[in-house]
C-alpha cells in the first residue's frame, strides 16, 4: 500500500538483530510477491524465517523452531486467521515472546469485516499504533484503495495478487480522493 509497514518491520528487526538477539520475521504465503522475501518499495530486503498459510498453526510452529528468539514479527497480518491471532497471542502469554503485527485495518472496500486477521488483532491487541502516511493530493491516507489498469475497483476479492496480466495497485489515499476516485468510474 505504500505506507512503509515492511520497512517499519525491517527496521525493528535491525535493531532487535543490532543489540545481539534474534528474532523471527514471518509472512503468510498468500503473499506471492517477492516468494519467501520481504521488499520495500525503497529497497531493503530481508529472507523470511517462513511463509504460513491458513492451516498453519503458528503457536506450534513458533513454539518448536523458535522459543529462543526475543521477538516475532508478522508481516501482512491482515491476512491471518482468527485462530492464527489467538494463537500468536499465546505465544506471547505461555512463551513470553512478544509478537509485532504489521498489516492492513481495511481491505479496499473500506469494511472492516474484510479481513479476518485485521478484525481479531484490533480486538486483542495489547498496542496499536497507526503507521501514517499521506495521500496523492498530501492529506492523511486512511485507505486502502485498489487500482485495476488504472481505475478505483471497489468490489472483488478480498486478496487479489499481481498476477503479470493485469496492473494490480493498492495505493494508500484519503477519504475524498477515494470518492473522487469512486465517482470516477461509475
């Protein structure tokens, strides 16, 4: 989307990795972008630890491979099961491992209920904290828009990849640049 989430997450790794403790960065496989990598629009990437996909249980995982790592991090948490959030937030309590999800709030619908993971780790959360960024027209992007050959789509989906056919774009825009948008191809 554009608001530097990966980044945030890689940046926090860095200086979990900087100070001599190790950590366990994690995505799910729904995001085919860049396979098993993490990439930010600026450049830097890392390897992930692993990919998930929904039936994974993450509590298990986590709890055998990597009980001696000082933090995990989720990228696009937005797309974790229900299950997958109570389990994460298990690890944080049986394992004491404290667990940084970075993801979406809204698909591109603006619905909260897209999102099955989103959903759950507003409501369990110990901490949230807004990642801000600006819109096309400079005012604070709050949605998450998708941009298909270049027009606002504002139906479909829920998860819908690049898949080299079609231009795929989320863009991160305001309120009314969304409507503007919305007016646009009605």
């Amino acid at each position: 989307m554009g608001c530097g989430k990966t980044m945030q997450l890689l940046q926090v790794a860095f200086n979990y990795e900087e100070r001599g403790h190790k950590v366990c960065v994690i995505k799910p496989a729904t995001d085919t972008k860049n396979g098993t990598k993490l990439l930010t629009r600026i450049g830097p990437e890392r390897e992930t630890n692993f990919c998930f996909d929904r039936a994974t249980n993450l509590y298990d995982k986590i709890s055998a491979k990597y009980k001696d790592v000082q933090c995990v991090l989720v990228d696009e948490s937005q797309f974790l099961t229900k299950d997958q959030v109570d389990q994460l937030m298990q690890v944080t309590i049986d394992l004491n491992i404290p667990v940084m999800c970075y993801g979406l709030r809204l698909n591109f619908r603006r619905e909260d209920g897209g999102f099955e993971g989103a959903t759950r780790l507003l409501q369990i959360a110990h901490d949230i904290e807004e990642i801000k960024t600006i819109c096309e027209c400079g005012r604070k992007a709050t949605y998450n828009a998708r941009f298909l050959d270049g027009k606002l789509v504002a139906d479909g989906p829920d998860v819908l990849i690049d898949d080299g056919k079609s231009k795929i774009e989320y863009r991160a825009i305001c309120p009314a640049c969304y409507e503007r948008y919305l007016k646009c191809t009605s």
